[in-house]
C-alpha cells in the first residue's frame, strides 16, 4: 500500500499545473456562462423570437434553443454540451501519456526496476489521474452552485450534481478509451489520433443524426450519443452512467491486462522501434 501511495502521490503532484491551467479555464468557463443568464431572463421573449428564424442545422448542434430562457435548456447550450469536447482535449493527452510517454521517454524500464508490480503502477497512475479528474471537475462545479444564485438562477447544488455525475463518467470512458488506445497501437502520437477522432465524432455525429435519420446507427455508436447534458436537471438517466461506468472498467481491466503482458521498450528505443529498424534495412540496402 505504501508503494501504491507513493507512485499515487507522485504522479498526481505531477497533474498540479495541468489542474491550475485547465481548473482556472473550467472555472471562468462556468462563470462566463452564468454571466449571460441575466440576459436570457430579461430579454427572454426577444431572444425566442431571433430563434425562431434559426435553421435547423443550427439546433441540431446546439440542442434545443427554445429551451434556453429554461435553467436546464440554458445550462445544457452555455455549459454542458461543450463540456465533453473541452474537458476530452486534457483526459486524451493524460491518458494516453499515462504510461506510453515514459516508455518512449526510456524511463519506464527504470521505474519497473523499482519494487513495484506492473499492476501497482498501472492502478495507482490510474486512480490519480481519475482524481485529478473529479478535481478539475470540483472547480466548475463549485462555480456553478455558489454563482447560481448570485444571477439568480433556481437550481441547487443537489440538481447541478447530476449533470456532472454523467460528465464524470463519461470522462472516465474516455480515460480507459486512450490508455487501451496506448496499449494498442504503435505510439503514443497514433493513440492520440484515434482518441482525437473518437472524441470529435462522439460530439458530431449525435447532432448530424438528427438532421439525417440515417446516421442514427452510426451515432448510437459514440459515447455522446448517450450523454444527456444539461437534461439531467430535468430527467435524469441512471442507465447511461452505469453504462459509460461498466464500458470503463471493460476498457480498464484490458489495459491492465495488456500491460501486465507488455514488452516493455528500453531507453534509446524511441516511439516506433520496429519502423526504424525498416528505415535501418531500406538505407543500408540502398
């Protein structure tokens, strides 16, 4: 346990200026979107009207703009349908540098010299970085439940713990998204990639399903097809947070797996060893 502790402690020390950068950004991103509530409950008429000239394209990617004179339409529009997007870029980068970038960085040879079992070191990384997580999450968070009435906008810390409760786990299917991504492919670089796309499709498609019935079985593919949101307020879903938490621990367990059984590369190796011994054949050849 002291081992675990250790390697936990580090590495989440190790998150303090990602958690100071991206803390402040969540946070003044919360702040600024509760800025334009007092515009929306005095000029709410006026707004609706602007809408109603609005194409559809438009609504389909931004929800349902009537709704958003409405606390929960008006969250979900300013807040939680870009949270997903904004908060991925960070899990993306932390997740799949977790363990790769210090392969790559021919450090992770020397930590495992260290006497720490390989599923140590992949939980404690983990937890940390689900920790550093709930953290960032907190700051928004705690935005939103101390300016709420300031603005005077009528939701509790109880109904805005909901929304994030769906965001948490989701970024938590994102997390076990990127390490299994990691684990799989060739380099650190090629996981960010695939990650990338993922994330950008999880936040297209859904919207581009509504606007062609079609795509609807390509959408029901993607983690933000099931996200609700801002909705949470209002009708909150257990079903898709239990599903995102037991999606995670699939994808967690087979990162765990595949590390336990990993070659591991050693310094001076570099991201895509096997490219360069290609490179090394072709030139020598030439």
């Amino acid at each position: 346990m002291s081992v675990f502790l250790a390697i936990f402690w580090h590495q989440l020390w190790g998150y303090r200026g990602a958690g100071v950068g991206w803390g402040l950004g969540l946070g003044g991103y919360a702040a600024m979107a509760l800025s334009s509530w007092t515009v929306m409950r005095g000029q709410g008429d006026a707004i609706l009207e602007v809408l109603k000239n609005y194409p559809p394209e438009m609504m389909a990617f931004f929800g349902d703009l009537t709704r958003i004179t409405q606390p929960a339409g008006f969250l979900d529009v300013y807040f939680f349908a870009f949270m997903p997007l904004i908060f991925g870029i960070f899990l993306i980068g932390a997740s799949t540098g977790l363990l790769v970038q210090d392969e790559e960085a021919g450090r992770l040879d020397l930590l495992m010299a260290y006497p720490a079992s390989r599923a140590t070191l992949f939980a404690a990384r983990t937890c940390a970085l689900l920790a550093a997580t709930v953290g960032l999450l907190v700051i928004p968070y705690v935005t939103l439940v101390v300016g709420a009435p300031m603005v005077e906008l009528p939701v509790g810390a109880g109904e805005l713990a909901l929304p994030f409760a769906g965001a948490f786990t989701l970024s938590v299917l994102f997390v076990g998204i990127g390490l299994l991504a990691s684990l799989c492919l060739p380099s650190r670089r090629s996981a960010l990639m695939v990650s990338g796309m993922l994330l950008v499709a999880s936040y297209l498609f859904p919207p581009l399903a509504e606007l062609n019935s079609s795509l609807e079985p390509v959408a029901a593919l993607v983690p933000g097809y099931y996200y609700q949101g801002g909705e949470a307020l209002e009708d909150f879903k257990l079903a898709p947070v239990l599903g995102f938490l037991a999606f995670a621990a699939v994808l967690l367990a087979a990162s765990m797996a595949l590390f336990g059984r990993r070659d591991i590369r050693v310094g001076g190796e570099g991201n895509l060893s096997w490219l360069r011994g290609i490179r090394a054949v072709t030139r020598d050849s030439g």
